[in-house]
DNA sequence: CTGTGCATGGGAACCATTCTCACTTGCAGG
DNA sequence: CCTGCAAGTGAGAATGGTTCCCATGCACAG
C-alpha cells in the first residue's frame, strides 16, 4: 500500500519545480537546499516507484547515471537532452518510429521496440562558454 | 603509438570468434579459458582504444553495464539485436542520422549526438516458439 | 643490443546504486 | 483519540562495474 509520507510530497514538489532530467543526486541537493531532509536511498527508491508507475521518464547519460524527470506525455516519445544544464526538448518522431517498424520488418524481426535520445549543448550554455553551470 | 603486444593479440582473438555483444568479465573471462593470461584492466583499456577507433561497437544494457563487439563497419550506424538469442543486424541509418542533426541544429543545440538501438524478436526465435534460449 | 616510453597488472580508488536493519510513522480499526 | 503493525525511512555498509596508480615489463626504432 502506497502512504503518503513527508518525503514522498517534498519529492513530488521538486519534480514539478523543473523541467529537465535531473539524477538522484541532484534532486537529493535540490530537496536539502529546499529545506526538506530526505535521505538518497529514499530518493532512489521513490524515483523507482515513480518509474515504475510511468510517472517519470528515466533515461541514462553517457556515463550510464540515470537521469529522472517528471512525465508529461504518457504516449511513446524521445528526447533532446543538454548534456551541461540539463535542459529537455520532448520530441515526436514519426521519422523514427516509422525507420523502426520498417527496418524490423524487412529483417523478419517482430515486435520491434526502440531507443533513441539525443544530446547536445543548447544555445545557453553555449553562450555560458561552455562550462558547466549546473548549481552544485 | 600502438603496439602489438600479447595481450592485445588475444584480445583480438577472442572478439574474433563472437558475433555476439560481450562485457568486458565476459571477455575476460573468455580469455582466461583460451589460456590467455590478460589483466581486467588490460581488457578495459584495449576495449576503450578498440572503441574509439571505431573497431568494436559499444552499447549499454539496461544494467547500464557495457559490451562490446567487434565492428565490420568503420562508419557510424545502429543496431538490431534480437531480444532472444543476440543474432544482431548492422544498420545503416541516414534518415536517424539526418532526423538527429536536424532536430538539433532546429532547437539551437550544438554537438548533438545520438543513441539509437532496435530489439525485436528474429523470425528463426519467433518460429522456434518464442522461448528464451539464452543461456544465463 | 639497448634505451625509451608505451603497455601491463593487480589492487586500491571511485561512484552510482542497492541493501541492511533498527527506528519512525501513516493509518485502519478499535 | 489510542494502538498495533506494516510500510517507510536513513545512515552507513555493501556491491559491482570501471578507472586510477605506479612499479615493472616489453615492443621496437636506432
């Protein structure tokens, strides 16, 4: 049975606050600077939960860390994701989709799913001169 | 400059004789039955330089854990991997290519690059009653 | 043959994530 | 309101893949 518990809400209210994937760690900063205490296991546990719901979408970086995000579209998507900032673009790609289905097919492959995420430095950080401007 | 040590030679050996995706133990351990004594970290860092010169492909596991496989083709492209047995497909993907860049270059990010992998089960798995033939 | 400096190995260091377990606490039912 | 107890929590230990460190080894040009 799922409780509402004191860290579940402060969880939740930081997940609504941003846009873009944050990792465990960093929302653990952010609950701490938004005055909550909230231990990371219970971090990792309730981003877990909330995967596992399809509350959020998880998706891991180039060093294989996995960034959450709170999910606006239940429907299938991807994503541009800014490597510094963290910035996210969701993205419809019919393009995608359709060179999926096709490509399985013509290979005798059924039941053909996917993955696919782009990332890159957005016009900002960018400008920022390229360094990382992540709060700590 | 590269040189052609023991290590290196039966490292080259071992990816020679899978078609399938390894992890770097795997490997390890592969090398160690063939009688071939190569340090973990030797396995690691000839992995990283084979990658980077685009002779082995790299992908991550939903464990996040890395594996490699020798590469036919030097350029970039993606892969199908039958979720069943392995058999993996080498796919030439411009319009993923040609989607990346655009989408990127249409939101102002810059370096963009791009994941992109298939699973799907293969026609002979299909056929062979859809049960999972992988051994642990 | 020999020197130079890249390569190696193995054990420690790293780091994200998970586990452990004693301690809290939400909450249904008295 | 109490009260019991199972779900939830947290601090630290454990895990496991990967990288680092550094003394030693060895490929290869000269």
């Amino acid at each position: 049975m799922q409780r509402m518990t004191r860290q579940r809400a402060a969880v939740s209210e930081v997940l609504a606050d941003t846009e873009d994937f944050r990792s465990a760690q960093q929302l653990h900063d952010m609950l701490r600077e938004a005055g909550h205490s909230v231990g990371l296991a219970t971090v990792y546990r309730t981003m877990q939960t909330l995967a596992e719901n399809g509350d959020v979408d998880v998706l891991r970086n180039a060093e294989g860390e996995s960034l959450f995000r709170r999910c606006r579209k239940q429907v299938h998507h991807h994503h541009l994701v800014c490597r510094i900032c963290g910035r996210t673009v969701e993205l419809d790609a019919g393009v995608v989709e359709h060179w999926a289905a096709d490509v399985g097919q013509s290979h005798g492959f059924v039941d053909v799913e996917h993955t696919a995420e782009l990332f890159g430095t957005c016009a900002e950080c960018m400008a920022a001169g390229a360094v990382d401007t992540r709060d700590a």
